[in-house]
C-alpha cells in the first residue's frame, strides 16, 4: 500500500467484515479470528492513524468467532489508543452486533439491520425415515450424555433441558457484552432489546443499540474533516481456482446454503 510520505489528511483504517462468521472460513468464506486477525493487525498498525473504522455486514454465526473477533479489536484498540467506530451496512446481527459492539461507537444506515440479540439452536429429525427405509441405528458410547441430540432418535426431555441451559448461559454472556459495551446508552429495558428481535437503523439509533445514522465516508468527513482519508485494509484473497470455481466442493455448497438461510432470518 503506497502512502504519500508528506500526506498530512487524516487517515482512517477501514476493515470490511463481510459475511456469515463461521469456525470454518475456508469452507465458502466468512469471518474467523484466522481470517480477520491478521486484517486487523495490519489495519491498527498503519502510522499516523486517527481512528479505525469497522464496516460490519454479518447476519451471524459463532458465537465463539464473534466473541473472539471483538476480543482482538478491544485489545488492539487499547493498545494503540485509537477510536473504533462500527459502520453498519446492511446488516449487524446476532454475532454481527456482537462485533460491531466492539466499537466505541456505532453508527448504522436508515435501512439497515441491527440486534438479534439471542442464541439459535437448529437441527433435524431422522428416526422415521430410517425406519422407512428400513436402516437400523447402531450407536454404542460411553458416557449416558454422549449422544446429546441424536438426529436419528427421538427428542429426550434431559437433551431439551440441557440444550436450554446451554442456549441461556450463551445468551447471558451475549447480554452481558452487549450490556458492558453500550451501559446507558441503551434506551429500551433489556428485556425488550435481548429478546432476539431485530430492528432498522433508525429504530437502533432510537432504542440506543446505535448511536447515529451514517456511513463510513460520511462519518470520517463529520469526526475528521472534509479531507479525510479512508484506507481500505484488505484481506487475504481466496485461492485462484476457488475464484473461478466456487462451487467446487460440496462443503463449499452446504457452506453457502448455511450463509443464505442466516441472511434470510433477516428477511434479506
């Protein structure tokens, strides 16, 4: 990246953090601590920064990449003592949100799509289709909680009751991140906002989940001035033949079906 070596406009680093975030990015894309880290180690260490910008567009995923991800930029924001502002395109949700929490501050489009504050559990059943079929289930463990939620046995009450815990203790860490990072900005009791509804930038900013309408260019202009300068921090670019064929793998393909249903929870 070349910059001019007597240019004194501000400069601000400016991170896209595009897609599902996922412990298995190499599979179809998405966000991971792997992939983003070393995009925001570049990103905090350019010279002569004055803020570092977050262009946030993820419906979700991991709660443990999300917690992760915001972990890192919390650390290096600290360590360079620069201002983080979260710009929100179409979507901050879910793991999204908790990214974009991540920032000082946090300003959103009109129209864009912000909270789902909340934890999902998703799977299927398959024991009458084995019976059908006539497939005989064979699964011997050791240890009588070994095979939580067998997709191909009927639901136990003691696997709902556990699922129900683990769902609330994540929850509980999501609201108290969520609660830590935005204290009283937030304008709406917590049992309204942390119910895993979403809502429009206008209404974030309103209910306190954001703080102002924006885009990145705009709120680098109003913080910094008219001669500002964004510095588009790029990430590593996917293998050449995963360019031309991207759905070469079938993991590639379930991947991207994964990342079209997490959009379309969001109606986008």
């Amino acid at each position: 990246m070349h910059l001019p070596l007597f240019d004194r406009r501000p400069r601000i680093a400016l991170v896209r953090l595009a897609g599902v975030i996922t412990p298995r990015p190499g599979l179809g894309g998405g966000l991971s601590l792997a992939t983003v880290g070393p995009v925001l180690d570049r990103a905090f260490a350019l010279r002569r920064l004055s803020a570092v910008f977050l262009a946030v567009n993820s419906p979700g995923g991991s709660a443990v990449q999300s917690s992760l991800i915001a972990g890192r930029i919390r650390q290096l924001a600290e360590e360079k003592k620069l201002p983080v502002v979260a710009c929100v395109e179409d979507a901050a949700a879910s793991g999204g949100y908790w990214i974009a929490c991540a920032a000082d501050e946090i300003v959103a489009d009109p129209a864009s799509i912000l909270g789902s504050i909340g934890v999902i559990a998703a799977s299927f059943g398959f024991q009458e289709a084995l019976e059908r079929i006539g497939v005989e289930r064979r699964l011997h463990t050791a240890g009588r909680e070994k095979s939580f939620l067998d997709p191909f046995r009927p639901e136990r009450p003691e696997d709902l009751a556990r699922l129900e815990t683990l769902l609330g203790e994540l929850h509980a860490e999501f609201r108290g991140w969520v609660a830590a990072r935005r204290g009283p900005r937030l304008k709406a009791p917590e049992e309204s906002l942390f119910t895993g509804r979403f809502w429009t930038g206008r209404r974030a900013v309103e209910l306190g989940l954001a703080d102002r309408l924006g885009d990145a260019a705009g709120e680098a202009k109003r913080r910094f001035g008219p001669k500002a300068r964004l510095i588009p921090v790029a990430g590593p670019r996917p293998p050449l033949l995963r360019r031309l064929l991207p759905g070469l793998h079938a993991e590639a393909a379930i991947a991207a079906l994964e990342e079209r249903a997490a959009w379309g929870r969001l109606g986008l």
